[in-house]
C-alpha cells in the first residue's frame, strides 16, 4: 500500500490536521519497521496519515 507518512515535529497538542483542519482528533495506525513500531496517526476527514516521532 502507497501513501505518504507526514513527519511533524509535536508540540504542546496534535488534535487539528494540518493538511484539511479537520479539529476531532485522529485514528491511529501501527506500522513495523525492522525492530521499531512506529504510532501514526490518521486524520479521519482527509485521510492524511502523520508521524510523530513516537516508537513503541
């Protein structure tokens, strides 16, 4: 599957989009990469898919 992965650095709060504004907050994906899990974030009014630098 292609999309493109939005890199964002977090500040205070992540709630509103920053592609479409849409201000309800985001769905959430998990997405292995070799030894890493990375916590993305998808907006659920433009589909925009974001990374915040957060591994689990």
């Amino acid at each position: 599957m292609d999309y493109e992965v939005i890199n964002i650095k977090l500040e205070d709060e992540f709630k509103i989009c920053i592609s479409c504004g849409y201000a309800d907050g985001f769905h959430t994906m998990l997405k292995k990469e070799d030894d890493i899990t990375k916590w993305l974030f998808i907006c659920p009014s433009c589909h925009s898919i974001f990374d915040i630098n957060h591994t689990l």
